[in-house]
C-alpha cells in the first residue's frame, strides 16, 4: 500500500449531508486502505466562484491505499454533483 493524501471541496449543504459525503468517501478507501487522519476544515471562501458558487467545504484525508482503490475514490468523485474539485496526491518517494 502507498500513502496518498487528498483534498476536496463540497458545495455547502446541510451538515447532514455533507457529514454523509465524507463517510461515503471514506467507506470507498477503507475498502481497500487505512485512513490515518481525515481533517474537516469546515467552510471557506473560494479563491474564485466554481459554477457561481462562492464557498465550499474543505476536507483533507491522509490515507494509505492500493492504486485500485485510488481508480475507484477518483471516478465516485468525479460523477459526484456535491464535490466542486479534489486533488489526489501520492506522498513520498
């Protein structure tokens, strides 16, 4: 297993909501990985409006996955509506 580290930013909803994203993300890399620490860094405003909106939620996880499960983190976010853009990093090396 490698150690990744990810960031996203979600459209700010409900806390429901949001607190179900980030166990839905989570429950995608605990399937193949270990999640070291997820950071909730709560509401901020963008540098920039993404599709007319000007906050989101930040969230950085640090993890450690198989390269198939980072496929399958990557593609759930990309067609998720409520992830404004997330960045998937491979430590180290």
């Amino acid at each position: 297993m490698r150690a990744y580290e990810l960031m996203y930013i979600l459209k700010v909803v409900e806390e429901e909501a949001i607190d179900a994203l980030v166990t839905k993300f989570d429950n995608i890399i605990l399937s193949g990985g270990t999640i070291e620490k997820t950071d909730r860094w709560g509401k901020k405003r963008l540098a920039y409006p993404i599709q007319d909106i000007p906050d989101g939620y930040y969230v950085l996880v640090n993890f450690n996955a198989e390269p198939a499960t980072i496929k399958e983190l990557d593609r759930v976010m990309k067609i998720t509506d409520e992830v404004l853009r997330h960045m998937i990093i491979k430590k180290g090396e």
